[in-house]
C-alpha cells in the first residue's frame, strides 16, 4: 500500500468529508493510476472508506482534429490553396495534407469547380472568400449540438471517451490513524500472547484459490491423443516415427515417384546441407526400384527416364509420413511371409508452403495404412468414414485425385462450421503395384492409405478459423489454459 498517500487522503477526507479521485490528482499531483491503487489499499481496510464507481462521457478532439484546430479544416486549406487562376487537380492533391477529404468537402460546399474539358482537370476558385465553421466549432466543443459532433465523429474530428473515477467518503469506521491488519497468526505474534492486541484481516471464503503454476495441454495435444485412442480402439498398431530427416529414397523414390516430380524440387521440400547424403539403401530392393522406374516391370510400363543414385541420396525434411509406411511395409516382406496388418503414426512433416490461414511450412500428418487381401476403394472409404464419426465429424466428401503412388486416388474435405465452407483434411489412395511388388507383397493383397491433417479437424472442434492462432508464435497462451479437455462424440 502506498501509504503516505493513503495517509494524505484520509486528513483531506477529514477535512472534506467526499471527494472525487480526479480531483485529486490536481490536489496531490501524482497520477490517477496511483491514486486509484491507493483508494483500493484503503477499501482493504474495515469500513474506513465508502467509495462509489463513476463515469461520464467527453467529447474531444483526435489528432486529426487538432490538426483542423491548429491549421484550419481540410476544405479550407484546400480552397487557400487554388490561386485566381486555377491549378491542377493533381497538384492539390500532392501538396496540401488530407486532400482527398479536403477537395471532395470544397466541392459539395461550392467553393471550388473543377473542369475536365481540357483533358487536365483543372480547379478554380468558385467563390471570393469562405468561413471555416469547422474549424470555430472544433473550437468551441462545449456548445456543439449532439448531431454536429456525431457528424464531426464519422469525420473522425471528433471521439467520445468515457471517464471512469471514484468519489470517496468517509466510512462508518473511519480514522486517519492507518493501522496495518495481521493476514497470518505466526509464531512470533503467539508468543506472550502478542495477538491479542493485533486486528487481523476477515477471512473471505467465497475467494477462489491461487491458480496452480503448471502446464497445461495444448488442444493439438488434446486431439492427437483422442486420435491415438481411436486408432487403438480399431485395431490399429502405432509404428515409430522418430526420423524427421529422411531420404529422398524412402520420401519418394520407394513411393514410385518419379526424379523429376515438381514436389522434390525446393520449392516444396526442405533440403539437408550436412548430412547431405544418404549411402546406406537395401542393395537389391534399390535395384527393383530403379527398374519400375526406368524401364517397368510387374506388368508397368515405368516412367521410361535415366533414374539416377545421386537423386535418391539426397537428405530432406521429410514432407509425408509415408514414407515410414514404406518403411514398415519393406520390414514387413522381410521377414518372411506376408500376414494383414493395420498401422498408423501421428507425427511432424515439413513442406515448403505459403503460409495462409490453413497452411504451415510444419504440420502434423495422421498417417494410416491397411494390407490385406483384395481390399477395395469401398474399405477405404467405409474404413474413413467409421474413423471420421468416432471424432463426431460426419460432414465428409471425397474427390479424385491423382497422387504417384495411388490409384486410384482420393481427396478427403471435412465441411468446417467457423469457415462455413469445406476444406481439404487429407489424401488418401490405394498404393500402387509398382510400389508394392518390388517389396515382395503378393499380388492380390492390396493396401488402403491415407494421410490426414491433424491440425485442421482440431481448427473444427475448438472452432479456430485461422491456423496461426493454433499453432505459431501467434497462439494466445490464454487459449491454451482456457480451452476444455478435447471431448470427442462417439
């Protein structure tokens, strides 16, 4: 508590019985912030003040406004400008401060003319002398009219600011001896009995606790874990993703997607410096992989080009998950004899995108695959769907697409409420032979994929519509403390 200005207030109210904290700022000159805190101290007290909250509305000038007070308004300065014989629009324009408002305001009051017949438009003087009421009334505020000063308000002359103080009273228990109320009953006051003659402070016991100082989940966090559960609860086995730096080899190459694809050049993938390269590749799948892709094979045509080692070694960011999927599936053939599997990851991809209101340069990618025999499209789309209902989103369409490594191909889009519109949540496909036999899969098993955005089905559920808000230096910690546990309908 600031006490000698508490104490300063107490002998003037002694004096004066109310006051208003604005007029003390005058009274003691310190600032009205100060005086407040010590008024609040005060109310700390057992009813040694009264004190009434109140406001007033005032009207006055913005900078703009100023500027009329102290230099004459826009149209004026505008009308002093045009000599007797006239001068270019655009030479008004670039000369005198607020023109735009200045010359249309002079034009509709009549004193200046403007004249396009020459093809320069040309401005005038239309009458010999003018009154600059604007700037007399700015003046004199106190006597303008409510319609003037809401006109000179949507002029931005004019603000209307509201006044918050305190009158403060003397309080039923009021002295100006301050006497500093005991919050604890400690050791050194129960000794001889000290506390008997110590005032302590009234205990409140509709007070809230102090918020505990701890972490507190991020809802991207909230969902990737109702995802994990979801997975699971299907059937689902988690496959590690612990390597954000992979090679263009499993990244692409091993996906049947061709050297020369736009998406491996820089301006979709994140290249590694050092490590630049990668050596260590399985010896004879590398060599079924540069086969399918230069000259064919398993019944593929290949994309008949000059596939190249020095292509496949370079080290990125990973741009997709699936490339662990390639992974899992090639460990798979290894050991030795095909069986069904389902896996899925939840982890970070990084592309180089422009960053919009549903794109990051680093997201996350919910990445899922089935092998079985002879699955279809149809187990794909149901297999979609009955995951999509368990987050309670049923709004769902699907479009064809083109992708190197499925087909056929399928985009997912989620109808997103705050949006009001659908937005794309993820692809998804059937993985092509040529990716697929060169591991030793059987021909007739068959393996639904798909990749999913985290970050945008937890956009709809805590109804963000901007995913910088969610993830990024722009996110409100308040949010993340605030936000509910994620609790998804199933």
């Amino acid at each position: 508590m600031a006490s000698e200005l508490a104490g300063n207030i107490l002998s003037y109210l002694e004096k004066y019985s109310d006051v208003n904290s604005l007029d003390l700022v005058n009274i003691f000159n310190e600032d009205h912030q100060k005086i407040i805190g010590a008024i609040k101290s005060l109310q700390t007290l057992d009813n040694v003040i009264e004190v009434e909250q109140i406001s007033h509305k005032k009207w006055e000038p913005t900078t703009e406004g100023q500027h009329v007070i102290e230099n004459g308004s826009h149209e004026a300065a505008v009308f002093y400008a045009v000599p007797e014989q006239g001068i270019l629009q655009s030479e008004i324009m670039n000369s005198v401060p607020y023109a735009k408002v200045g010359f249309s305001k002079a034009l509709v009051a009549g004193w200046i003319k403007l004249d396009k017949s020459t093809g320069k438009p040309m401005v005038t003087k239309n009458v010999s002398s003018i009154e600059d009421s604007t700037q007399q009334n700015l003046k004199n505020i106190g006597n303008l009219s409510d319609s003037i000063k809401v006109e000179y308000k949507k002029r931005k002359l004019l603000q209307e600011i509201i006044i918050k103080s305190m009158v403060v009273k003397k309080g039923s228990n009021f002295s100006t001896n301050i006497e500093k109320l005991e919050a604890d009953l400690t050791s050194d006051l129960l000794v001889n009995d000290a506390w008997k003659e110590k005032k302590f402070k009234p205990y409140n016991f509709d007070a809230m606790g102090s918020a505990l100082d701890i972490g507190h989940l991020h809802p991207l966090l909230k969902v990737r874990t109702e995802f994990r559960k979801i997975f699971l609860e299907m059937g689902f086995t988690e496959m590690s993703t612990n390597n954000f730096v992979e090679s263009s080899f499993w990244n692409f190459d091993a996906l049947f997607q061709p050297q020369q694809h736009p998406a491996r050049d820089a301006h979709d993938t994140f290249f590694i410096s050092e490590p630049k390269y990668s050596t260590k590749f399985p010896k004879d799948y590398l060599e079924k992989v540069k086969q399918v892709h230069s000259k064919g094979g398993y019944g593929s045509k290949g994309y008949l080009y000059d596939w190249k080692i020095e292509e496949a070694q370079k080290n990125l960011l990973r741009t997709h998950t699936t490339a662990v999927s390639a992974r899992m599936l090639y460990k798979l053939m290894q050991e030795g004899k095909f069986r069904p599997v389902k896996y899925f990851s939840i982890d970070r991809v990084f592309r180089n995108e422009t960053l919009d209101a549903t794109h990051l340069a680093e997201f996350h990618q919910v990445e899922g695959f089935i092998a079985d025999y002879n699955l279809t499209l149809g187990d794909l789309i149901g297999t979609l769907y009955e995951f999509f209902k368990k987050l309670g989103i049923e709004k769902l369409k699907f479009k064809p697409a083109y992708n190197p490594y499925t087909e056929p191909s399928m985009e997912v889009f989620c109808f997103h409420e705050g949006l009001g519109k659908w937005i794309e949540i993820g692809n998804s496909g059937v993985f092509r032979p040529e990716m697929l036999l060169p591991m030793g899969l059987p021909e007739n098993v068959n393996v639904i994929a798909w990749g999913l955005s985290l970050e945008r089905p937890t956009m709809i559920k805590y109804k963000l519509d901007n995913i910088r808000d969610l993830v990024g230096p722009r996110v409100d910690l308040q949010m993340v403390y605030n936000n509910p546990i994620c609790r998804l309908e199933k």
